[in-house]
C-alpha cells in the first residue's frame, strides 16, 4: 500500500494561503447571492436542455428512417421550442453573472483605491507605479473572468451526471467502454492545467514591468526628449513587450493544446462506440426483420444520441479543467491584490482616541527627533529646534542633509523613530491626520496639477470656495496670466499642468495655499529654474503668502534666507548651526561656506 506523502511546512502554509484568499473572495460574493442562483438556474436549465437536444436527435433519425413524416414534423417544432427556451436561458445566465462580476470588480476596485490613498507615502516609496496600475488594469479583469466562469462550476459537473445518465440509460457497456478514456483525459487536464497557471502567473509580472515602462516614460517625457534617449526608451519597451509576448504566446500554446489533446484522446472512445455501437444497430435491426425482440435498446438514433452525447461530456470534463485553471488564476491574482495593496498596513496609523486638531497658532517644536526610511541608516539624528508663531525660518545644506525629510515629517507624511513634534503644544500622533494636514499649507518643490480646471486646482484644497475667494487667491498669488486666456479659470490645464508655464504653475500651487489660509505654512522653494520676470513674480507671491504666517522653508534663494528669522544649517541629517544672516556669516562655519560657494553670486547677479 502507497503511504501518502507527508506535506511540507511551505506546502501547508501555501495551502492554508489559498484558504484564506479563496475565503475572502467568497466573501465578495456572498451579498450577491440572489442573483448569483438566478443566473446558475438559468445555466443548470440550459444544461438540462442538452439531454432533450440529445433525445430530439434520436427521435429526428428514427423519424427519418421510419418514413415517419408526421412524427418528423411534431421533432421538429420541439426542437425549435426548446432552442428558443435555451436562449432565454442563455441570456438569463450571461446576464445574472456578467452582472455580479461587474459588481465584485467595481467593489473592488473602490476598496483598492480608497485603501491606497489610506498608506503612508512610505509604501509608495517601496512600490512600483507600474505595480500598482497592473493590479487596478490586469489582476482585477482575471477576478471578474473567475466570477463568470462560476456557472461552469455548476453547469460542468451537471452536464458529466445528465450526459453520464443518459448514456447509462441508452447502453451502459457503451457508456463503460466509453469511460475508459476519461482518467487519462483527467490526467492531460491536470498535467497542462498546472503549466498554464504557472505561465499565467509569470504574465502578470510582466504586465506590471510593461505598465511601469509606461509609466515611467509618459512622466519623464521631458526628460526623455531632451537627452535625445526616444530610441533607448523604445528599445527597452520593445524587449520587454516582446519577452511578455513570448511569455503569453506559451500559455496560448498550452491552453490551445489541451482541447486537441482532449478531444484527440475522446475520439478513440468515439471511434469504438461507433464500431460496437453500430454492429449493435445492425444486429437489432436483423432481429426486428426476423420478428424477433432486439438485445438491447440500441437504435440508429440511439446511437446518434450516443454519440452527441459523449462529445457533450468529453465538452464537460474539459470545462472542468478550465474551471481549476482560472480558479487558480483567479486565486493568484486575488493573492497579490490582498498582500500588495489590501493587507498592507500605512506606518502612519491616527490612535483611536485620537482629537480634532485646535485651530493651529504656529508653534512647533522638534524634541530630539530621529528618523530614517523604513528602518535603514537614520536621514535625522537627534533633530530639535522652535519655530514660534508668525516666525519665518529657512532650513539650509547640502543636497542629502535632510531638509526635506524635516518639513515631511510635520504634517506626518511620515512617524518619527524616536523623539517627537508637537504643535502649539500637541503631539502631532495625537490629532486626526485630516484636522491636521488641513490646517497646513504646503507649497513643494515639484508643483503637482491635476488634469482639471485651474478653478479646481486652486479649489482643491477648499472645495467649497466661492468663485470670488478663488479669483481673490489668484491674485494674491500674482497668476493675472489667466485673465488673459481664452476660458479664463475654467481653462483646462492638461495631464500635471502642461500646458503652463513653470513659474504659472507655481503660482497656481501658491494660490492654492492662499486660499486655504493655513496659520502654519510649509515651503520647498523652487525658482532657480525661472527667468527673472517669473522668479520675480514667484517671489511676490510667496512674500505675500508668507505674512503673518508661521513658515519654514527649505530656502534656495538669498533674499529668501537673509529676509528669515532664523536660519538652521543643516549636515548629515543634523542641525549644526542656528542663528540669522549675519550671525552665522560671523561665525565661519558650514553656513558660510555654503554662502561662498552658492549664494554669494546670486547677491553679485
């Protein structure tokens, strides 16, 4: 006796894996039910359908070869009632199911967006674009094919039993010499069946590489043009277009093997029948002719029927290795979506006791602060400083000193590692993140538009802003440039803000923040890329945005540094030096060899 071979530890929890994912995909159908058993109904109707075909045959040939004309007659408009009942039928399952798969996928796309927009920017930090666009375009589709496929999983094994009883029925030697053939028809299934996924899960990584090509080249469109680098960009493309292409060409070649092999192996089965089928017939009807009874119920149309019927339960158990092959796609696919985006925790977590931000006053505090991404060498060492309210200060250094991971993490972009940032008082991890971040003002470096309206864009942080709190914003921002176009605020800015200018789109981000009128304002300055009439206008415009406002800004400009507060000088993610202008020139230290070196030509210019 075969003892069963034990499973493996990574068998077994890969195992209680697919439990859980194929669980929670259930559970995605469960509050469809009703009309999921309206549509498998339908489809076990259309199944059951198939065995009154299959009779209609048999009494079409014996009408036929008994010159029964009236009785070929009657056949005939059965079988014309019973295809218009099929239809019905057909509709009715196509209809029920294509609906709920549509509502699974729309629930799950929702869930897929409104979780994604609950993580951190850490995790969109670790992911792929790419990634994340495949799993909305090319995992969810695989999910939605799964959902329709379920009528298989009842119309497959109900179409083996009907067909498999009718052939019991009209001969069961036949139907036992038939069923020789389908353990090595379940085996071919199985073998081809575990390629195909395996082939199919490798696709959809390499639908997410191709996805993340796309993405990166329509963002850096720029960037791609200006070194001149199209036919590298298209040469990566089409390498990895074409490995996918030869990846899906191979699960085509598997999956269109197998209905081949199937049936190739099913018509030895057909061929016996044929041969002892109809040497049955031939005998019966010598016995008929000679008055005596027939050995068996074996008829020329029976023998029809026979055979209809055998190809309809070879059709069947194919069906059956269709459905474990998407199951398993579905599965896989459903894997990634739940431990890629759905199970994924943000690092930014508000406590369930967590208040409603006070209206801010502009006091912030960094108490030894440390921090670092994702828990690798800290960006900031033992970071404290005051910023009062109504205090402009800049944060200056070198590139990778941690200017920007310091102004990230005041509106909790991103949870200190030890220390910790309070303002006027209140740990930041202790507020609710929306009554928070809606009381601040961020003006980043990299001005970000939305394909929109300029009127939306300057509204999206205050959807409910009146059209003369909007123009009112614009203008403090000095963007007088959209009166001079031709739809004026309802111009459409085009995908990030294209079809403007750098310095119009600054100012855009600008009147966006004017107008949410924050008490505590966050800067990344940007302005280096301008020419001298946009940076001028730029400056107004930030020099307005900025009175009577707490700020900190990560300076790039002189006048901008000079006209602070104070100045922190930042190095290896520390503060080394604190003090204005000219203190810090005195002291001869970091700040004044920056200035040398950066900012003292812009003050000759």
């Amino acid at each position: 006796m075969l003892k069963r071979r034990r499973e493996t530890p990574e068998e077994r929890a890969k195992r209680l894996r697919q439990v859980n994912v194929e669980r929670r995909l259930l559970a995605y159908l469960r509050p469809h039910i009703g009309v999921i058993v309206a549509g498998l109904l339908c489809a076990a109707g259309n199944a059951g359908i198939t065995g009154l075909l299959a009779w209609g045959i048999k009494l079409t040939i014996n009408a036929m070869t008994g010159d029964s004309v009236g009785r070929l007659n009657f056949v005939c408009m059965v079988v014309v009632v019973v295809f218009i009942i099929k239809a019905f039928l057909f509709y009715g399952q196509t209809y029920f199911l294509s609906l709920t798969a549509q509502r699974v996928t729309t629930r799950l796309r929702d869930e897929i967006f409104s979780h994604l927009h609950s993580l951190s920017l850490s995790y969109f930090n670790r992911k792929r674009t790419g990634a994340i666009m495949s799993t909305l375009t090319n995992d969810v589709p695989v999910i939605q094919n799964a959902v329709m496929s379920v009528r298989d999983i009842v119309t497959a094994p109900l179409m083996v039993l009907i067909t498999g009883g009718m052939l019991f029925y009209t001969s069961w030697r036949l139907t036992l010499v038939a069923i020789i053939f389908v353990p090595l028809m379940g085996l071919v299934i199985s073998r081809i069946g575990k390629r195909i996924r395996s082939i199919s899960d490798l696709v959809q990584i390499k639908l997410a590489d191709i996805s993340t090509i796309i993405e990166e080249t329509v963002a850096g469109v720029r960037i791609i043009k200006a070194f001149a680098t199209e036919s590298h960009e298209i040469r990566r493309f089409s390498r990895e277009n074409e490995r996918t292409y030869h990846t899906v060409i191979r699960g085509v070649k598997k999956s269109a093997q197998l209905r081949p092999i199937v049936e190739f192996i099913g018509s030895f089965g057909i061929a016996l029948v044929l041969f002892l089928g109809g040497n049955e017939v031939v005998y019966n009807a010598k016995l008929v002719k000679q008055g005596l009874p027939p050995v068996s119920r074996m008829d020329a149309g029976g023998l029809f029927m026979f055979v209809y019927l055998l190809q309809q339960l070879a059709a069947a158990v194919s069906n059956i290795g269709s459905i474990n092959v998407t199951r398993h796609q579905a599965l896989a696919a459903a894997d990634r979506i739940f431990s890629e985006i759905l199970d994924q925790k943000s690092d930014v977590v508000e406590k369930p006791d967590a208040i409603e931000m006070p209206p801010i006053q502009g006091h912030v505090v960094f108490e030894n602060v440390t921090f670092s991404y994702g828990g690798e060498t800290p960006v900031l060492k033992d970071v404290s400083f005051e910023v009062k309210p109504g205090e402009v200060v800049a944060i200056v250094g070198y590139s990778g000193a941690g200017k920007s991971t310091v102004v990230d993490l005041i509106p909790r972009f991103y949870d200190v590692d030890q220390g910790r940032i309070t303002i006027d008082g209140i740990d930041v991890r202790d507020v609710r993140l929306t009554s928070l971040r809606r009381q601040i003002g961020i003006v980043p470096q990299d001005t970000w538009l939305f394909g929109g309206t300029l009127r939306d864009n300057i509204a999206y942080g205050r959807r409910d802003a009146t059209d003369e709190e909007i123009r009112a914003a614009a203008y403090a921002a000095n963007a007088y440039f959209i009166d001079g176009l031709p739809q004026k605020f309802d111009t459409v800015v085009g995908e990030r803000g294209v079809r403007l200018s750098g310095g119009e789109r600054q100012r855009i981000a600008i009147a966006r923040a004017i107008l949410l009128n924050p008490r505590l304002l966050i800067l990344d300055e940007a302005t280096s890329s301008l020419d001298a009439s946009s940076e001028a206008l730029v400056q107004e415009a930030l020099d307005q945005l900025m009175q009577g406002r707490t700020t900190i800004v990560v300076a790039h400009r002189l006048s901008t540094i000079i006209n602070a507060d104070r100045i922190l000088v930042m190095e290896d993610g520390r503060i080394v030096e604190a003090g204005t202008h000219s203190e810090l020139l005195a002291a001869g230290g970091l700040y004044a060899r920056l200035y040398d070196r950066q900012f003292k030509a812009e003050l000759q210019d």
